[in-house]
C-alpha cells in the first residue's frame, strides 16, 4: 500500500493539491479549535454538568443513563414524543415538560460555554472561509457548531441549497450546482421534526446562536453530540438529513482532504463510510507540534487504514492550508475564560 514514509516530514498544502487534487474536504472538530479554543471540551454531556447556570441536575443524568447515551437528541426527542402522546391521551403529568425543560436549558447554557459569538467573528475571517469551502465539489463536517454555516452565508450564491424555501430539507434539491455543505452530525441551525425529517431554523447570522436559546417545546436540535459510534449512528438512522450525508460520503468519488478529523474509535462510523467509498486518496492535515507528535498521527492514520489496499495516504502541515492559517484564530475575552 503506497503510504508516505513515517518520519516526521509534511508537505506543504499548496505543493500538495496541485499534484493530488482533493475534490471534497471532511472537517473534525480540529478545524474549529484552530478557529476558537474554547472549541476544545472532551464531552458536550460533561460541559452541561459543569455550567454554572442551571447544569444538568441528577434526575436529568439518570434519564440519560435510563436511555444508555449521553447525546442530547434522542433524550430530547423522547421526552417530546411523551409529551405528545399524554396530551393525547388527556394524561394529566408535568414530569416530562419539565424534563425537557431543565435539559435543553442545560444544553443551551454548554453550547453557550463553548461556542464563539457572533460578535467577536471578524467578517474577514467569515470571508475566507467562505473564500476556501467554494473550491470543493462537496464539504463533510462532524461538526455542529455554525461556523460553516456563517461562512457560507457571507456569499450563499458559491453554495448549493439543500433546504427549500420554507426550510425543509428536500432530495430533490440535492444535486444543484454549487459546492454542497453536509453535516455529517447535524447542526445547531438544524431541527428534527416528529416525523424525522429536517427543517432549518430561520434567522439572520446574528440571531442563530441566541435563537437556539429559547426553550420551546417540540424544538429539538439536530446535531449528535460526543458518544460512542454506535450511538451516534443510531441517531444518524433515525433522521432523513443525516442518513443521506453519511450515504453520501460513502460514496464519495476522487481525492478527500481531512483537516482536523482524527477517525478515533467514536468516529468509526465515518471510517467505514470513507473505506467504503474508497476515494483515490487521502490529504490529512497534521499540526506539526513536534517530530515524535508527527510520526505518532501518521502511525494512527496509517493503521487506521491498513485493511484498505491502494489507498495513498499524503500527509500536509495543516497550518500551510487556508483553514489552518494562524491568524485566523479568534481571541478568547478574559470574560469568557472566566465564565467557563
């Protein structure tokens, strides 16, 4: 299998692309990080049991651990299927409103932990990243934070629409010109309805963050948050949105970029997907933080794919690509540091 040799040389970017282009890019949660450090939290489930403003009390973790996960999605979706249900049934019981209540509260205050307000994004920054995603046929991101989405807005006419006009998703729409955004887990612009079909949320840039933050019931966001993969695939089959993104990596044709995407145990979902669509190569980004940190990423990636004969794997410094450019990273307030 033709891998590039374990030392602890990168190529750059640009050298790269031109002798291997990569039609489609697959982002991680490594690309946000680069952007906004507070990006950088283990578990979404543990952030919400950490907030300072109305956390995840102990009823509220013992759902969770009734349902065996620790993503958001299927607990909120749960407990708004039972309320439906004792409405219809004239059962007279508080207990799963207010369930749903405390705990998209507690999601709520953890999105806003970690997440970059619009306010401090600079729309220069926006603008480049609009300016890099346009030059793939096709960006796949694990991620669920709106940073692709307020980039894509800067100049939405480079992308393809995958929502019709009164934000539901459609199929049909699917293979219209312009470069296609799938969140491969969702996003926090994105709804499940009852039925699981998908709707997106309708609000200018500005808005998006603090409209995720009212609590109305029948409103549950669609993004998997951090679990094992079995259960985030679990999620991903119950939505029409999300199965057709993964369905559509697995498909994938031509070379793939992956910059800040690790492919660790959580994520084997979107290992197998990639292995099945067997592209005809992989350009990883690594963050040359030290020789032995190097070669210890190209070992992961190397064995990650060591049942996938002919595959080439090319190696790049990420900070010579334009999303891993160091001046795009956004200052942290002291304000917000103390607030976590």
């Amino acid at each position: 299998m033709p891998h590039a040799d374990l030392d602890a040389s990168l190529h750059l970017w640009p050298d790269l692309n031109r002798a291997h282009p990569s039609t489609s890019l697959l982002l991680g949660n490594g690309a946000s990080r680069a952007l906004w450090r507070p990006f950088t939290y283990f578990s979404l489930f543990e952030e919400a049991q950490r907030v300072r403003h109305k956390p995840l009390n102990l009823t509220d973790q013992a759902l969770f651990k009734s349902l065996g996960t620790e993503l958001f999605e299927p607990v909120l979706s749960a407990l708004n299927a039972t309320v439906r249900i004792n409405a219809a049934l004239a059962v007279s019981s508080s207990a799963p409103l207010n369930r749903y209540y405390t705990i998209k509260e507690a999601l709520i205050h953890a999105v806003r932990s970690v997440h970059v307000p619009w306010r401090l994004l600079p729309i220069n920054t926006l603008q480049r990243l609009n300016a890099e995603l346009r030059t793939y046929q096709s960006v796949y991101s694990s991620n669920y934070d709106l940073l692709c989405h307020w980039a894509a807005s800067q100049a939405p006419e480079g992308f393809q629409p995958l929502f019709d006009e009164e934000g539901h998703f459609d199929i049909r729409q699917t293979r219209r010109p312009g470069t296609r955004l799938l969140y491969l887990h969702g996003g926090l612009h994105l709804l499940k309805q009852p039925d699981g079909s998908t709707r997106q949320r309708s609000a200018s840039d500005g808005q998006l963050l603090d409209g995720f933050a009212v609590n109305t019931p029948g409103d549950v966001p669609l993004f998997v948050n951090e679990g094992s993969s079995d259960d985030k695939l679990k999620a991903i089959r119950s939505s029409d949105y999300l199965s057709w993104c993964l369905g559509e990596l697995a498909v994938h044709q031509g070379g793939l970029c992956l910059f800040g995407q690790h492919l660790d145990n959580s994520d084997r979902h979107l290992l197998q997907a990639i292995k099945q669509a067997r592209p005809t190569h992989l350009a990883i980004a690594i963050r040359p933080l030290s020789e032995a940190s190097i070669i210890s990423q190209k070992q992961h990636f190397t064995q990650r794919f060591a049942d996938t004969p002919g595959l080439a794997l090319h190696f790049f410094d990420a900070t010579s690509h334009p999303l891993g450019a160091t001046d795009l990273e956004v200052p942290v307030p002291v304000t917000t540091r103390k607030r976590r």
